[in-house]
C-alpha cells in the first residue's frame, strides 16, 4: 500500500486530475453565474479563489514533478489551499443551513494589493449577500458538494504529501 501511494505521489496524475478537477469546477461556476443566473456572494468568491490556487499550484506540481523538493513543496501549498477552501465551504454550508449566523457583506474582503473583484470582476465580484446556494444532483447543494470535495481533497493532499516524503 504504501509503495502504491508512493508511486501516486510521484507520478503526474494527481497534478492533472486536480487542474480539470479544478477547471471545471470555475467552469460549473460561471455556468450557474451567467447561464442560469445565480450570482456569487463574497463566500462563494473566496471558494473560488481557493479553488483558482489549487489550479495554480497544480500546474506548478504538473510542470516541475521531477524535482522532490518542488513536489513536496506543491503538495503542501494544495493541502494549505484544500484547508482554505474547506474553511471557507464549511463556513458556507453554515450560512446557508443558519448554523452560522453573520452579516455577509458585498465586500470581498480582499486587500487593494490583491484586488481580484477589480481586476476580473466577471470571475470574483460578488454579486449577491450570501444566504443560499443553488442544487447541483440529486438535492445536493453547491456548498453541500464542496464541503465534501474539500474534505476529501485534503485527506487526499496530507496521504500523498506523506509519501511523497518517502524515499
């Protein structure tokens, strides 16, 4: 088992699966922004920023997996981006359940130096206070479905971070 994690974590799969993972992931997104009219609130948007890292930081792993210490340090940067987004998921689940009760503003909450909602307004502006998010399958809710996806991303991360540390 532990040679087959091993050589999982060394192999350029993982780097891959997590860029279409994550691609498609923004895809559906915008596909529920502008296709179906469900705009983002500012939790939604820090989801997609997590999510928009991990695709960075995947292509970093995909580029340069032949070097352990790029590797190993690529596996670290998803598991600090998986904890992020299962944070901010988690707080989004809350919200919406009203476990969570907060003032959800219309701000980002980004600082000027890393304004994305100036930036790309039609990728990170929010548009709506938070509150709800819409149903994907089979009555599961977006935050629902990335609760669960950052969940398992991260179990996953911290698995193959550990062997990729093996020699």
């Amino acid at each position: 088992m532990l040679n087959t994690l091993t050589k999982l974590s060394h192999s350029s799969w993982y780097w891959l699966a997590l860029i279409l993972m994550g691609v498609a992931m923004e895809s559906v997104a915008l596909f529920y922004q502008y296709g179906l009219d469900y705009g983002p609130c500012v939790l939604c948007i820090h989801v997609r920023i997590w999510v928009m890292a991990i695709i960075l930081i995947a292509i970093l792993g995909l580029s340069l997996n032949k070097y352990p210490i790029i590797r190993s340090l690529a596996y670290l940067g998803t598991l600090v981006s998986a904890i992020g987004l299962l944070e901010r998921s988690w707080k989004t689940l809350g919200v919406e359940r009203g476990w969570i009760i907060e003032a959800c503003s219309m701000d980002s909450g980004l600082p000027q130096w890393f304004a994305l909602d100036k930036w790309f307004p039609h990728m990170f502006e929010p548009w709506e206070p938070c509150g709800y998010t819409p149903e994907l399958l089979f009555g599961i809710t977006m935050a629902e479905g990335l609760v669960l996806f950052a969940a398992v991303l991260t179990l996953m991360t911290a698995t193959l971070l550990l062997a990729s540390l093996r020699k």
